[in-house]
C-alpha cells in the first residue's frame, strides 16, 4: 500500500513538473509570437518587411522551430520565431550573407532574391560573366550575388576571363575600363595589373563601395578573400576602417590607376572600341569595359554652383560626429527626413523641399517629423529651391514669388533620389530580366 502511495506520489509529481515545463514552453512559445507579430506590423508599417533583394524564405514544412537561424543572424530583428517557426521580420535590411542558411540544421532555409509581389531586375549574364553586349562585363553585387568575398571573387574571375580573350586594339587608349571601386572592382583591378593590361579604375565616390557607407561600429563579416597579387587575406569579423585602410595600401602598393569622383554616365560602342562618358566630361575608350557598380546607384546632382564644396554630401554616413553646424537638408524623401531627423538633435537644420506637403513619408517618418517641427528642433522651407552654395552661406528661391534667400550654412546634405544602377544597364542596352523569388542558395 505504502509503495503504491509511493508511486502514486512519483508520477503524480512528475506529471506536475512535465505540466509546468510545457505550460512555459507555450507562454514563452506566445510571449515570442507576440513579440514577432509586433515587429512584424512595425516593419510593414516602416516598409521594411517587404524584401528589396536577397532574403531568407523559410520552409514552415521542415523548420522545426531550433531558432538556430535567429540567433545565426548578426543583423538585427530580420529573423524572429513565431509559432514556433522561424519568421521573416525586416527583409529589406538582410544583407544575404546566408548565415542563417548555413546554422539551420533542417535545411529549412533558402536564400531567395525577389517575392512573387515585387520582382528584382537582374541583368543577363553568360558564365564568364560576359552580358549581351559583347566586351562588356557584369561583377559583383549587381549581378545579383552581394557580399564582399563574393563580389571580390566575382571581379577577379571577370577580369581573368577578358585576359583570357583579349585582343590588343590600338584604336583603344585602354584594354579595360573598370566601373566602381568596391570589392568587386578592387579585386578586377588587381587581376588586370597581373595580366599585364592597359587599365583604369574609375569611382563615382571614394574607394571601398558600399563598405564605405557602413556605420563605423559596424562589424563586418567575411570569409578569407583571394586578392590577386596579395594572396589569401583571412578575415573574419572586422570593422570599416580595418578593411578600407588595407584596401588603400593595396591599391597604392600595386600602383592601381584610380580615378575618385568620377562617375561613368554612358557608354557607348563604335567598331569594337567602347567610349565611356564622365560626369566631369572626360572621355575614355576601351576594348572591354568591367561594370562593377553595385545596386545602390548613383545620386542625382543639382548641378548648381558650388556643388564640387566639400561641405556637400549625398548621404549622412556619421551624423554623431556632426555637432553644432548649420545645416541644409535638401528633399522631401524619407532619406531626407531621416537624415534632417538625426543631425537636428545637435543642430540647426532647414530642410529646403520644392513642393509643399510631404506626400510620399512613412508614416512614421512623417509623424517624427511633425513632432520636430512642434517642438521646433528643425525648420521646412516649403516651395523652395537651393541655387548656389558658397563656404559659408547658401541662396534659394522661393517658388511663390521668386525672391532669393540667403541663409548662413556649414553643411549641405542632398537627398534628390538618384539614378537606379538598372536604369543605367537599360540606358547602355544590357538586357535585364525580373526575378520573381528566385532561389539564389540552397542546398
Ligand atoms: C549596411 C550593409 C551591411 C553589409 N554588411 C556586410 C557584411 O558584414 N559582410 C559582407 O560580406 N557583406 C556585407 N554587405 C554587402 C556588401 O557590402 C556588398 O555585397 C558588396 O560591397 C558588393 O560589392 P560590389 O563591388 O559588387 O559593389 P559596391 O560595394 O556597391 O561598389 C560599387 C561601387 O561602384 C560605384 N559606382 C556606381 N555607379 C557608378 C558609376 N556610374 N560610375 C562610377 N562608379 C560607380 C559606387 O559608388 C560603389 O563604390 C553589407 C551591405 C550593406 C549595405
Ligand atoms: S542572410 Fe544573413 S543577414 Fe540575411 S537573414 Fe540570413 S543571417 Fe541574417
């Protein structure tokens, strides 16, 4: 009897703590839901769940729910678990370095570029990287396939295969013309040094493509690189200043011809000889020409006077490091306000936009705006237009009646959207098709 009272008291104890443990796993089961669906609504809201390129799709059928991909992620809030799967949250902000892919142990994850609702343009290119333009090359980012190590590997091997066909042509100054000096060019500029070749580097903006935009506290992963005439380079997780200060001693070492601050506007082709076109009105010809520009694209410049200043930026890449300045936001796009949003907490700002709402905010932009604007932290000079910049003032006229206003000013940050890096394949006549969820890995 004792025993049996015994026994009943064991299983009864252990049903309790097998109760208990499965009434935590399903509050934190909801407590994780709950918190997935919320950042879910806030990314749909912010417009940062839709992807804009590559993005991790999620099997529910084989995802067993290990979270293993969430915690694989070193971006934040673009995985979470919901239901006790794995979820997508912010996919615009995955920057498809598949960790998430390789950590799931059920190979529930696949890397997709593009969803069935927004489609991404992809350009057409053969295996040796060749578009449909005969002598003109695709590397890198553009080409669909992003990350630094992927970018560089991609520019090497183009660079290599039109050594492998090149044929010397006098009537062109160059053998190769290399557009965009971030990884993929960098690595197609060394190939082209070790393949003894006539050629030139050109950038729009400052070495280092899109690693140079990266915040500075920014960790950057990557596996080991193969640069020519450097060898392997084995990194792993650095930082912006590590990676553009070796690139630079790179670049400078081996003597690389790079042009910064030129941008490549068009290309065109006359018997077999490509004429590239700059925004400073240079021309350079070339037999190949290596397109290594990545998907940012170019920004749209106002072409007024004082724009060459150094006070003028494109984009707001350290807004802590800006202090106590007058400063001119141009634009009316959420990058505009975001960045008039930022430097305002230690500044001065004016945002100067031509038209006279703001009609196309996130809301939530929209609404941190107006409480700025409330509270008197930032100014907007609807209806007007910036005409000149000088060092220490700039001038505007007013839509309504045409009158200048001059105000005095330290920085000027434009945000009047840019150039697609698709508009300028189009432009040139490089066939691009759109990609519906393409899987671009999977195992
Ligand atoms: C915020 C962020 C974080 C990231 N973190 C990582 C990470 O941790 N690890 C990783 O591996 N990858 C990361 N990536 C992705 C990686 O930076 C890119 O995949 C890689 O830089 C692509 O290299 P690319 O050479 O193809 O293009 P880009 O780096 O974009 O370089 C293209 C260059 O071409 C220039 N250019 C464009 N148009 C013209 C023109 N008309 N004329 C002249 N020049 C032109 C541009 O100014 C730019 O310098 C991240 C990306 C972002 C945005
Ligand atoms: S690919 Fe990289 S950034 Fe994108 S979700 Fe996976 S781990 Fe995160």
């Amino acid at each position: 009897m004792d025993q049996t009272l015994v026994n009943l008291a064991f299983y009864s104890s252990t049903a309790i703590i097998a109760a208990i443990v499965v009434v935590i796993y399903i509050r934190r089961r909801e407590k994780q839901s709950r918190i997935t669906d919320e950042k879910i609504s806030k990314a749909v809201q912010e417009g940062l769940h839709e992807p804009v390129s590559l993005h991790p799709y999620v099997d529910l059928n084989r995802c067993l729910g290990t979270g293993a991909c969430v915690e694989a992620c070193p971006e934040k809030d673009i995985l979470g678990m919901r239901k006790g799967k794995a979820a997508v949250i912010n996919a615009s902000r995955c920057i498809g370095h598949g960790a998430c892919f390789h950590a799931c142990p059920t190979e529930a994850i696949t890397l997709r570029i593009g969803t069935e609702k927004r489609g991404v343009d992809l350009p057409h290119i053969s295996k040796t990287f060749e578009t449909n333009i005969p002598g003109i090359f695709i590397a890198g980012e553009l080409g669909g396939m992003g990350l630094i190590r992927n970018a560089t590997e991609q520019g090497r091997q183009a660079a290599e295969n039109i050594a492998g066909v090149l044929k010397k042509n006098e009537n062109a100054e160059y053998d190769l013309v290399i557009v965009g000096a971030g990884p993929a060019g960098i690595a197609a500029s060394l190939a082209a040094k070790r393949h003894g070749m006539r050629f030139l580097l050109l950038e729009q903006d400052t070495l280092g493509g899109a690693v140079f935009t990266y915040p500075r506290s920014k960790v950057i992963m990557t596996s080991a690189m193969d640069l020519p005439l450097e060898g392997k380079i084995r990194l792993s997780e650095t930082n912006k200043g590590v990676l553009l200060k070796l690139w630079q001693n790179i670049i400078s070492r081996h003597s690389i011809p790079l042009r910064e601050n030129c941008k490549v506007e068009s290309i065109s082709k006359d018997n077999d000889v490509f004429s590239l076109s700059t925004s400073d009105n240079q021309q350079f010809t070339s037999s190949y020409v290596l397109l290594a520009i990545g998907r940012r694209g170019s920004p749209r410049k106002l072409n007024i006077p004082g724009e060459n200043l150094e006070k003028v930026a494109y984009r707001l890449l350290e807004p802590e490091a800006i202090t106590n300045k007058n400063i001119m936001v141009v634009g009316g796009g959420d990058s505009a306000i975001e960045s008039a949003l930022l430097l305002a907490e230690e500044n001065h700002v004016i945002i100067s936009y031509r038209n006279e709402v703001f009609s196309r905010v996130k809301p939530a932009n929209g609404s941190a705006l107006n409480k700025a604007l409330a509270s008197g932290k930032l100014e907007v000079m609807f209806r007007t237009n910036l005409i000149k910049i000088e060092d220490i003032c700039v001038t505007l006229t007013s839509e309504a009646d045409g009158h200048e206003i001059q105000l005095s000013n330290d920085l000027v940050f434009i945000f009047a959207g840019g150039e697609l890096p698709t508009q300028f394949l189009e432009k040139t006549g490089i066939k691009i098709t759109r990609k519906f969820g393409e899987t671009i890995m999977k195992h």
